[in-house]
C-alpha cells in the first residue's frame, strides 16, 4: 500500500503517475494525484475525469518502466 507520504509527494509535484492494477498494461491509469483517505485515491485522468482507486494498487510515475503487479 502506498504511503500518505508518497501520495502528498505526488500531488504537490503535480507529477504523472501510472496505477498498475493488473498484469494487462492497457487497464493502467495515468494521471495527477489529487486527494487520498484511508481506502482509496482520487487520480485526475488526462481527460480531466477523476477516477477513485483503491490505495492496495502500484503508483509509481509515468516516465519510470512499469512493474509488475505479479512482482
């Protein structure tokens, strides 16, 4: 699970990150961090929608190679 930390790192950079919630890369989500509770995170895509994640997903940033979830 990621860390508030992380999370706060992400949304006041503004960086892009990618969601990694199964083995099929097209199922990833990419966009901004934009608030997070205890369960989940709200990622603001690029067509400016807003996709509420379960927080037990890999976040990592978009310009970093993609892991594994199987990992």
């Amino acid at each position: 699970m990621i860390t508030d930390e992380q999370l706060n790192s992400y949304r006041l950079s503004g960086e892009m990150v990618r969601v990694v919630r199964d083995g099929i890369e097209d199922n990833d989500v990419k966009g901004i961090v934009v608030a997070w509770d205890d369960e989940h995170v709200l990622i603001r895509r690029r067509n400016r929608k807003v996709v509420k994640l379960d927080r037990c997903y890999i976040y990592q940033p978009l310009d970093e190679p993609r892991k594994s979830p199987e990992a």
